[in-house]
C-alpha cells in the first residue's frame, strides 16, 4: 500500500508540492474556481488499486448536474479497456474522461490476458506491459488490474465509482446489445469520442501490410528468423530480396553520377559545348576580314575597283607565236 497523495483537481488538504494547505474554507468548486494540475504534479505513475485502501463509501450519490457544476470531492469516474499497443487515441479517451468534469478522479480498468483472450483475442502487449503503459498516462489517477468485460452495480460499488465513460456506440456481448445499457439507463454514463484513424486493429494492420519490410529490417538488425518465427525459405527469400535492393540501390546511384556526367560533359552548358564555342570565336578573331560591307575600316567612303589592263585577242597571240 502506499501512502504517497496525488494531486487531483480541486483537492483539498495537502499538495505534495506546496506543502500542507488547511481544509478551513475549503468550499464547494465550481468550474470557473478549479485549477488544473500542472505537469510538475505528476512525478510518479498512478497507482493500482490494490496498493490503496478501500474508498469510503458515498453518503448519498452524485447527480450528473451537481458533477457538472463542480464538487468539494472529486467524482469518480471509471473507463475501462484491453489498451493493447497503447496509442494517442487510448491517451485521448483518457484525457475525455478526466475532463468530463470539473473535479474528477480517473479510475482505468484493464482486463487481462485470459479474459481477453476469451472474449477478443490474442494481445500484442502482455497484461503487465498494458497495466503498466496505462499507469503511466498523466491522465490517469488509479489503475484496476483485471477489469471485468461487463461493470456490474457490485463493482460500481466496490470501487465507488460514480460514473463510467465509453463511446456512446452500443458495444455487444454474448448476452447483451450493449454491456453499458444499464448504466445509461441510470444516468451514470459518461459519453467519450473515438479518435479517427487510430486503433490498435489499425496498427497491426499495418505491420501485416508490410510484413516482409518489416521482416528484412530485424532480420539485419541481429533477430534470428526462429525469434521472428520465419521458415528457411522465407528467411533465404528476405535475404536475396535484400541483396537486389541493396545492388538496385547502388546501380540508381552510380547511374545518376553517370547521367550527371555525361550531362555535365555534352549537355548545353557542359564543357564540349563550351569548348567548340571558344574555338569558334578564336577562328573568327583570327580570320576575320577588315572589309566589311564594302567600306575600309576606319574610311568612310567606299574603295574604288582595281582597274585590269585590257587583254589582248587571240589573234594577236598567234601573231605574235609565228614571229
């Protein structure tokens, strides 16, 4: 048992933290006077119910008006679950719970291994590593270790619980349409919302989906395939598909620094195309004519033809051959 005190909303008495504070004066809450805990409150997981003694038992119950309104003690709430592969939407139902009201004290149910798998199924995470992750929620004040599947009025009374808080979406057994039918019945509902596109059905999901990746990234980090329960052949598999994405991945990369070269090489802007473009301008600066358009550089009137001497006829050259 422990006798260690949690800061709660709205307590009274001594806060672990500011030292001892005198009950005298301390009146009834309201939303507008409750504080809520800081983080620093929280130095410690929150408890399990075996290591607390039993709580005292209410003199009369508490009206979903006057828990909205605010109470001098907290009103219990109790949430419950299997919390496998605890997840932002587990910590987010938690989170709906402990602010249904101004001065709430959050007790969380979680069920264990053999009724899981009786009622659900096979867990990713053992009963102790589910028990544990919840404790550790900032949310969460008190953890029952094995929950049952269906809250009856003994167990609301054992714990003194004063409302329970679910989805509002009817959840089925065996025997029953909703196993929380009688408790909104009774007006000690609480409803919570689910948070999309989160679930623990959702993460396995997506492990199977990318089984093999999944496979091939313990396998090179040092698990053996008994650990990871692969056959030979699966495990040859994995690893000659690893070696090909290994070779594919070097020649994509070799083939990019060729395909970069070569481009840097022939491209537009690569060095042949800068090379022929200096030798074109060499050639045109040595070859280059200094008559241009008819006009001597440097003159501005225009060169006069070269005059030719006439030339002499045919005749003449044979005249002057027989002479």
């Amino acid at each position: 048992m422990t006798t260690r005190k949690r800061l709660h909303h709205g307590d009274c008495g001594e806060d672990d933290t500011n030292g001892p504070s005198p009950k005298k004066g301390c009146t009834e809450s309201t939303p507008s006077t409750v504080k809520e805990p800081t983080p620093s409150t929280v130095k410690e997981p929150a408890p399990y119910s075996r290591e607390l003694p039993p709580a005292h038992p209410r003199s009369r119950a508490i009206t979903l008006e006057e828990a909205r309104h605010g109470t001098t003690e907290p009103v219990r709430v109790y949430a419950d679950g299997i919390f496998d592969l605890f997840h932002n939407g587990h910590a987010r139902q938690l989170m709906q719970a402990k602010n249904a009201f101004p001065n709430t004290y959050l007790l969380v149910g979680v069920c264990s291994d053999e009724l899981t798998r009786q009622m659900k199924g096979l867990t990713v995470n053992s009963e102790q590593e589910r028990y544990d992750a919840v404790r550790h929620c900032r949310y969460v004040d008190e953890v029952v270790e094995n929950a049952p599947w269906v809250v009856t009025p003994e167990f609301l009374e054992e714990h003194q619980i004063d409302f329970v808080a679910h989805d509002a979406l009817p959840y089925k057994s065996s025997d029953s349409e909703d196993v929380y039918g009688w408790v909104k019945q009774q007006g000690k509902f609480v409803a919570t919302e689910r948070t999309e596109g989160i679930s623990t059905s959702d993460l396995i999901a997506r492990i199977v989906r990318d089984y093999d990746v999944y496979i091939q990234r313990n396998l090179a980090r040092g698990y053996t395939a008994k650990e990871l329960n692969v056959g030979f052949m699966k495990e040859k598999e994995l690893q000659v598909r690893s070696k090909m994405h290994d070779i594919k991945e070097r020649c994509e990369e070799k083939s990019k620094d060729l395909v970069a070269g070569f481009i840097g090489l022939f491209g537009k802007e690569g060095k042949i195309s800068e090379f022929i473009q200096d030798q074109k301008e060499k050639i045109k600066r040595a070859f280059g004519s200094p008559v241009q358009d008819g006009r001597a550089s440097g003159s501005g009137s225009p060169t006069p033809p070269r005059r030719e001497s006439p030339s002499r006829s045919d005749g003449d050259r044979d005249s002057e051959e027989s002479s």
